[in-house]
C-alpha cells in the first residue's frame, strides 16, 4: 500500500519560493494501475518523484507498507520520460543496470525480460541505434528487471507516434496483468490514463490539489478504446481538467 | 583526402621558401626536400631530442589529466565546492601562465621537474576548466536514472559523470596538445640546455636554418602522433559516439520531438 498524507512540496526559499504539491492525501492499494494527470507543470512530476523518494517533501507523510519514504526505495521502479537511458552503455547494460547497482540479484540478468520485450536481437546495440519505441522497451526491461511491487512512471510514451504510443500501452497492460504490481501513472494524456488506469486522480494547476478522482472499473481490455466506457471516462476527464 | 592536405602544405611551404628566396636573396627558409634530407641526415641526434621532449610532454599531459579531471569534475558536480574553489580558478585562470615561468624556476630549480611543471601547469588549468564546464553539462535525467535505481554518489560518478565528460574532456586533451608543444618549447629554451627539440631548434635557428626546420618538423610529428593517440583513445573509450546514425540527424530528431511534445 502506497499511502499519502497531507503531502505538501515547496522548493526554494523565502521570496523564490515554490509551492509545487499542496495537501494532496491519497491511498494507492497494492496492484492497482493509477493515474495522475493534469495540466503541464502542475507538479505532478514532482508529486511521482517524492514517492519515488528522489524529491523530499516539506509537509505530511508518504508511507510504502507503512514505511515512512526517505530515500529511493529498491521495490519501486522508476520509469522516466525519455525512458532515461544512459548513452554509453549497451542495451543490456542500461537493462541490467538496477540489478548491477543494487548487487541484491548476485547472477541474474534481464535477458529474459529483454527477449520478451522483443530486444533479443539488439542487446548489444547503444541507445542511438534504437527507435524511440524500443528506447521505451529498454526502459521497462530495466524497471522489470528487479522485479518490483510498484512501478512509477513519468510520461513514459511522450513524444511517441500514436501507433507506437498504443503499442507500448498494451504491451504495459499486459505486463501489469501478469506481473500484478502496482502502476503510478504521470501522465497528460487522457486517453493513455483511461486506457492503463483503474482510478485517475485529476489535478489542478500548480500547486497540485486533487481535484477529482475518476473511476475506471472497465479498463483492462485490449480493445478497451473502442468502449463506449472509455469515451465516458475520457468525457468526464475532459470536465475536470477543464473545472 | 589526406593526401592532398599534405600535398597541399608541402606546396605552399615550398612556394614561401621560394619567395622568400627571392625578396631576401638567401633561403631562410629551408624547402621540404631540403628539411626532410636534413632529418635523415641529423637521424640519430635528432631522434635523441625527440625523444626528450615527447617524454616531458607525455608526462606533463598525465600529471595535469590526473589533476586537473578529478578536480574539475568534482568542483563542476558538487555545488558547495564549486562555489568554494570556482572564483579562485577564475582569477587564476585568465592570468598567461607564462608568467609564472619564472616562479617555477625559483621554486623547481633548473633542472627535470621544472620543465615538466611549466607544461603540466599549463594544462591543468585547461583540462581543469574543460572538466568542470562538462561536469556541469550533464543531463540530469541520467543522474536520477541511476539515483531511482537505488545508486549510491560513487556510482553516479562512476556510471554517469565520467562516462558523461570524458568525450569532452578527451576532445579538449586533443586541442591541448598545441598549448603543450608551445609551452614545452618554452621550458626548453628557458633556462640552462639540457637537450629536446626546442632548445635544439633554438640553437641551430642562429647559425643554420635547415637543421633547425628538421628540429620543427620533429616537433610537428611529436604533436601529430599525440594528437592522434588522443584520439584514439577517445574511439575506443567513447565507442558510443561513434556508433548509430549522424550525430545531425539525431539532434535534428531529438529536436522535433521537443517541439511535438511543447504542441502536445
């Protein structure tokens, strides 16, 4: 269980000052796919990033099983908005690379996770060599690699192709409906939140409060975006973020 | 394509020997022919001072690279010492090193060391500046890759700020080498004759100009082959670079979908 409570961030100091995240409470179940989404800068990045642990928060308390968050935590992946790979290292280098820092998983390797994201063939290669799609995939073998309860992803199909954007939302259904972690979605796309998560937390302008919480009890199909459900959650998304 | 750049050199050398031959009367400047001869000729004494001179210079390079990068790169990664040690490096910076020559002698002697230090001084605040400029250049998406990944500050610095800036400061190095020749004949035609191309090429200059321009054409070969080593290095440290599609093209593509991201 991933739980918030009254979670308030600021950066900077005095005059500079910057309310990113005000008083957002929120209790995310183990294994639920959930979406925040909002308008662009609304700190909703900064709210991931505080469960993530990388960004520190001024008020209130984030738990994971009842763990106060303090730092990055090893069963929370996260995927970043470029997929985050580092230029100089192969494919299976950037996949393995969790597994390489953590030195929890002495021997095992994300080949596997590799190969069924379609990868086999081009492990060897470095990022530059890939499309966008497959930097995408090399990204999720990294975050999958561990194996982790909860997977944090910040707009990870932003600047995608449609066709490849849904491709990839499939291939992370799937992977969700196999691994059963639990999904924490930045994202703002609406058609990418209805599609992926079970509830869709809507935030407003900076600083971000919750605005309202859809749900999205008819999710989980492939063929989900021909529903009449998902264009009724895509309507009711559209009246909040434009409340 | 190489061949004709040093086709064309050689033309244009020859062409100024000839001219000057013509306006002055007297050839003070040796053609190619006459300078290549005179390396075959001058071969062993010659290749003595080569060999002095690349020694000091490969030295000088290793001191300031193994200063100087470390330095930079922690003073550019880590804030609090960047504002600690940055306005001393500025101050320090733009002052012509030459004219610390004369301190070094005082503090190193006439001896090995201090023509070493007047290099490596030199260089150090070069590769310094270039490794701080780098460490600050790097993008933080890959610092917080490895920080979510649970990295440790070491294996920041040994995943992503060193993979990061040694092209950088790798590229720098090579331009380096020019500052390094330069102040390595400065070493060696300051003080008290203890062999190398510069005080070779100094000595023979008064009396004789062809011995002097093999002197030259030595030093060019020194800095060519460090230059290339350099680069080198740089292919088979910096595999990545060097791999995929044009570097253009791919900017061009990272910028297009900056622009789709803003409309979206």
């Amino acid at each position: 269980m991933i739980s918030l409570r009254h979670v308030t961030v600021e950066y900077g100091t005095g005059s500079t000052m910057v309310r990113a995240v005000d008083d957002v409470s929120l209790d995310i179940p183990p294994g639920e796919s959930l979406a925040l989404i909002g308008p662009s800068g609304c700190g909703k990045t900064t709210l991931l990033f505080s469960i993530a642990g990388l960004t520190p928060i001024t008020a209130g308390e984030i738990l994971v099983h009842d763990v106060p968050v303090k730092g990055p935590r090893r069963e929370m992946a996260l995927i970043l908005q470029n997929a985050g790979l580092l230029p100089w290292k192969t494919v299976a280098q950037n996949a393995n690379l969790s597994l390489l820092l953590s030195k929890q998983y002495p021997g095992r390797t994300a080949d596997a996770v590799l190969d069924d994201l379609g990868l086999g063939t081009v492990k060897r290669r470095y990022p530059s060599e890939l499309s966008e799609g497959m930097k995408r995939r090399v990204g999720i073998a990294r975050a999958l690699s561990t194996s982790p309860s909860a997977m944090l992803m910040d707009e990870p199909l932003a600047s995608l192709d449609t066709l490849t954007r849904e491709r990839i939302q499939d291939q992370f259904l799937e992977l969700w409906q196999q691994h059963g972690f639990t999904l924490l979605l930045v994202t703002h796309d609406m058609e990418e939140a209805a599609f992926l998560a079970q509830r869709i937390v809507v935030l407003s302008e900076r600083p971000a409060r919750i605005v309202q919480i859809v749900e999205n009890p008819h999710m989980g199909r492939q063929d989900y975006r021909s529903d009449d459900a998902f264009r009724g959650v895509l309507s009711e998304l559209r009246g909040a973020l434009m409340s | 394509m190489y061949a004709l750049s040093v086709g064309l050199l050689v033309a244009l050398w020859t062409l100024a020997s000839v001219l000057i031959e013509v306006v002055r009367g007297r050839a003070y400047l040796p053609n190619p022919i006459v300078a290549l001869s005179e390396v075959v000729r001058l071969g062993p004494m010659l290749f003595r001072h080569f060999w002095i001179s690349a020694w000091r210079l490969v030295l000088a390079i290793l001191i300031a690279f193994f200063a100087g990068y470390p330095l930079g790169l922690l003073i550019g990664h880590e804030r609090k010492l960047d504002q600690l040690i940055s306005p001393m490096i500025y101050l320090v910076y733009p002052i012509p090193q030459v004219a610390f020559v004369l301190l070094l002698f005082i503090v190193f002697g006439i001896g090995e060391p201090v023509k070493v230090a007047i290099v490596a001084i030199a260089l150090f605040f070069q590769l310094l500046v270039s490794a701080r400029g780098a460490a600050k250049l790097i993008e933080q998406e890959h610092v917080t890759s490895v920080l979510s990944a649970g990295g440790s500050r070491w294996q920041i610095y040994r995943h992503v700020v060193l993979p990061a800036t040694l092209p950088p400061i790798l590229t720098s190095l090579r331009v380096s080498v020019g500052l390094g020749m330069a102040f390595l004949y400065i070493a060696e035609t300051s003080g008290p004759a203890r062999g190398g191309l510069g005080v070779y090429v100094k000595e023979t200059m008064v009396y004789s100009p062809p011995p002097a321009f093999a002197g030259i054409l030595a030093m060019a070969v020194l800095g060519s082959c460090l230059y290339l080593i350099i680069e080198i290095i740089e292919r088979l440290a910096c595999r990545w670079k060097y791999v995929g599609r044009n570097a253009l093209l791919v900017a061009a593509e990272r910028a297009l979908q900056r622009w789709r991201s803003n409309r979206s």
